[in-house]
C-alpha cells in the first residue's frame, strides 16, 4: 500500500503592487532569506536571514502587531 505525504512549501511569493495597483516586483520569503525581483527581470536579488534582520532592526519602523 502507498504511503502518499504532503510536503511543506519552500518559500512563499508575493507581488508587491504600488498605491495604483501597478506592480513594482516579487518577493519570495524562504526560510533561509529574502529575494526580491524588481518588475520586468526574471532574476532575484537575495540576502540571508541575519542581514535582513540586522538592516530591518537599523532601518525599520517599530510596529504594533
């Protein structure tokens, strides 16, 4: 008898879209980093998880959950 699994997804993709509903670009969250893809390229630019977190920490507003 089959043993049929389900696998975790390895990241998530989510257009990024301006204040007219124009899309500026992609980001895909994975558990080892960020990538971002500007509109119209078909490459990412990436950064681990401790880079992000140091920029967003020097760079980010404080937010209330």
């Amino acid at each position: 008898m089959a043993n049929n699994q389900f696998t975790p997804k390895q990241f998530e993709d989510f257009e990024i879209l301006d204040e007219n509903g124009a899309k500026v670009g992609d980001i895909r969250i994975k558990p080892s980093g960020v990538l971002w893809s500007p509109k119209g390229e078909h490459s990412y630019y990436g950064v681990d998880l401790d880079t992000f977190g140091q920029w967003m920490t020097k760079n980010g507003k404080k937010q209330k959950k």
